[in-house]
C-alpha cells in the first residue's frame, strides 16, 4: 500500500534528525574543535563544544571574550600575518592552511593550527568552516610539517602559472640556493638552471637599462616579504641585441619565520600588444585633419619639456591665427576652408624642424614651440613664415587672399611654465592682429620688446 504524504513527511523528518545527529556527534569527537564565520564581517556562527574545550570555557564565555569576532580570536600581533596568508591562499583555492596564536581565556597563548574551507550559504554569504588545533606542546614538529605544506602548496601554484601561460615563459627563483629555474630549454632540452643569479646580477644582462632599475626595486621587494603583481619591462631577445616587450606575473612566498624562500612568475611576450597600443596613443595625439598635434597633446609635451628644461636655455612659442580665413569660408565654402587648413599646417610643418612641436590649437589657429632657438634663428622663421602664408585662392573666379599673424613668447623671459607662455605668446598675438596682420610681434614686456 502507497504511503501517504504525511507519512513519508515523517520518515524524511526522522532520517533528517538522525543524519543531524550523527554530523553533531562528529563534530564534538573529531580532535580539536570546529568554528565558522561569515569572511566579510567576520562574525562567528557555530561553535563545538571542542572548541569551547580547547580553552576551558562555556560557549557564552567563548563568545564575550572575542566579542564573537574571529578577527579578534587571532592574537593581535598575528592578525597581520594571518589576514595576508588568507587573501593569498584563497586567491588560487577555495581552503587555507595556517597556523597563529590565540590569547585564552586565562590571558595565556595558545599555538593553533586553522584548516578552514570556503563556502557559499543558501543566502549567498560567504563562509569559513574551521578546524582549530590545539598545537601549543607540538609547535616544533608542526613548524616543520608547516614547511612541508607549504612546499606543496608552492609547487601547486606554480603548477597553475604553467597552465594558465601555455605559450609563455615561466620562471622560479630558489632564493635558498640562488637558482633561476626557466622553462626555455637548454641544449638537451631540459628546463634551464641559472646558478649564483642573485650573486652574478643575471638580471643586469638580460633587462633593458630603462628598465632594469624598477625591475631590480620590485625583485628586492619581493625578497623582503611575499608580494604578488604584474609587471611589463623589456627583455633582451636571444643572440642580438634587439629587445621584446615581456608581462610578468609573480608571486613570492615565506617560510613560518616569514623568510621569502621562493618566487616564481609567468612571463608573456606583449611585444605587437605594445606596438599596437603605441600607435594608438600616436594616432589619438594627432589632429584628424592635419596630422599636426593636437590641443591637449601640445600643452602636455610643452609642459613636460619645460619642466626639465634649465633657465638658461632658450625656447619659442609661436602663435599663428590665419588671417581672412572666415572670409574663405563665407566665400569659397566649408570644403575650400579645409583645403586652405591643410596648406597651412603643411606650410608651417615644412618651415620647422623635427625636433620642434607643430599643433593645431582649433580651427584656423595653430601652435609651434621651437627648442634650444635662438630671437634671430625665431624670428627669421616667422618672417618665413609670413611670406609662405601669404596667399591668393581662386575658386570659380573669385579670389580671397590669406596670410598670418603671429605672436612669439620666449622661455624663460616671458614664462617659466606652459600657462604663462601660452598667454605671453596669445598676447602677442593680438598685438600682431592690431598692428594690421600678416606679421609676428614679440611679447612686450614691461613695455619693451
């Protein structure tokens, strides 16, 4: 005969009290004692009565005495290290292995092991699930069986790098015995050792001079205490002297007397990423119509320029408006106006050198700043200038003539920063359209040229 529901509700009830009960009954016999935690308030749910027995109290004692926070259940000098191990272990697994002190109940210190495993709750909380040990009277043996744990736990790391960068070249240091093991293979094909790498500066004749300085600062860091990142430098490439752009990721790891032991990294070569980007960055610099640089790009440039430039060099701002040119517009039309853009900026990029910075500034206006000049070498270019400017277009029988004006500032006479040149040089060339056009003024300063 058929069950009814009600029936089978007890018979689900009933095998659902006893597995309860066989789970309590593991809990309170397993060795040690069994904490779990939410990981971002650190607030602690169950506790077993183990745990309770490990420093001789009721569960409510337990409670009170760390505030239920298993933040404050690590001995406050160990909360550093223990929050560190944590972040680094669960940032490749869903388990940490670790060991801290505890301050009891009596104020004594208590050595533990911690084995926790993290979980997902049906309310989507996050989780800890600990096993705590008592290992005051065993730390000896444990230190050394810690050491063997995390060896394991190095090597599975490492593992993961391997399969994570297939095509990539993969490194590890034994900061012990000084040996860069890599995957590039040697002449019988086995994984390359690097012996006395430290002690030889091996890093020195591989990593490209600009580079190597922050490149031997972050392998000293990683030494002093275990550090994780990603870091692009450029590599020497084999039997020449030409350079590859290389991406590393590392990780360095300690001993229980936080001593770095090892470090290992997986290395990609970004060489065409990095080719790409800069042409990126070239072509966003660039004025769309002209090819010239752009506002923005020449404020930085100048700027930066400036800034390590001694007062006693000399450099130019030149700014030109071209003259007439809503005339062309109004006249000859927008598409003719644009013709007339492009002959301007060609004209003034054939006037200056390489070395100088062209922009267009915005419309018909544009910027030159001329380095290392000289006033005759600057103003012999603007004169130049004007008389290539000056122009006649026909289009359709009708005629409109163009030309320039230009005002010049100079460092460090009329400024010391790219603000104060800029507007020295904009003075100026007001002056210039005042005094009737199609020439250059020089900034008067304190009413002298």
């Amino acid at each position: 005969m058929e069950k009814t529901a009600e029936e089978k509700l007890k018979e689900v009830t009933k095998e659902l009290e006893g597995t309860k009960k066989m789970l309590d009954m593991l809990l309170e016999n397993i060795p040690g004692g069994v904490m779990e935690y939410d990981v971002e308030t650190e607030k602690i749910g169950y506790v077993s009565k183990g745990l309770t027995n490990i420093f001789g109290c009721s569960e409510k004692s337990f409670r009170e005495h760390f505030l239920n926070s298993f933040g404050l259940f690590v001995y406050k000098f160990d909360r550093p290290m223990v929050k560190e191990q944590i972040a680094n272990q669960t940032a490749f697994f869903d388990t940490v292995e670790l060991t801290y002190r505890v301050r009891g109940i009596m104020d004594d210190i208590i050595w533990v092991t911690h084995k926790g495993k993290l979980y997902t709750d049906s309310n989507g909380v996050r989780r800890f699930l600990v096993v705590i040990n008592d290992v005051t009277n065993e730390k000896l043996i444990q230190s050394e069986l810690q050491r063997s744990s995390e060896q394991l736990y190095m090597e599975t790391e490492r593992l993961k790098l391997i399969e994570e960068a297939v095509d990539n070249t993969e490194y590890d240091y034994n900061v012990i015995n000084d040996c860069m093991e890599t995957s590039e293979k040697d002449e019988k094909g086995n994984r390359r050792l690097i012996r006395r790498f430290m002690e030889n500066d091996c890093l020195s004749a591989v990593i490209h001079p600009d580079d190597l300085p922050f490149c031997m600062e972050l392998f000293q860091d990683c030494l002093k205490s275990p550090k994780k990142g990603t870091v692009e430098y450029r590599i020497r490439e084999k039997g020449n002297n030409a350079y590859s752009w290389a991406r590393l990721t590392f990780i360095s790891f300690a001993d229980k007397n936080d001593r770095v032991i090892r470090v290992v990294g997986s290395a990609k070569d970004i060489t065409e990423e990095k080719k790409k980007s800069e042409e990126l960055k070239a072509k966003i610099a660039l004025d769309g119509m002209t090819g010239l640089l752009n506002k923005t790009t020449m404020e930085e440039r100048v700027e930066e320029f400036i800034k390590n430039s001694s007062f006693g060099s000399i450099h130019a701002m030149m700014m030109i408006d071209t003259d007439n040119f809503k005339n062309v517009n109004d006249t000859l039309g927008h598409a003719y106006g644009d013709k007339v853009i492009k002959f301007v900026s060609s004209t003034i990029k054939e006037i200056f050198r390489e070395s100088d910075y062209v922009g267009r500034m915005g419309g018909d206006e544009f910027m030159v700043f001329m380095k290392n000049t000289t006033r005759s070498i600057t103003e012999a270019r603007a004169v130049k200038l004007n008389n290539s400017i000056r122009r006649a277009f026909t289009e359709k029988g009708i005629t409109v003539g163009i030309s320039c004006s230009i005002g010049i500032a100079y460092f460090a006479r009329d400024g010391v920063d790219y603000q104060s040149l800029f507007k020295a040089a904009d003075r100026a060339l007001y002056d210039a359209k005042e005094a009737g056009k199609d020439c250059f003024r020089i900034y008067k300063k304190d009413g002298t040229l």
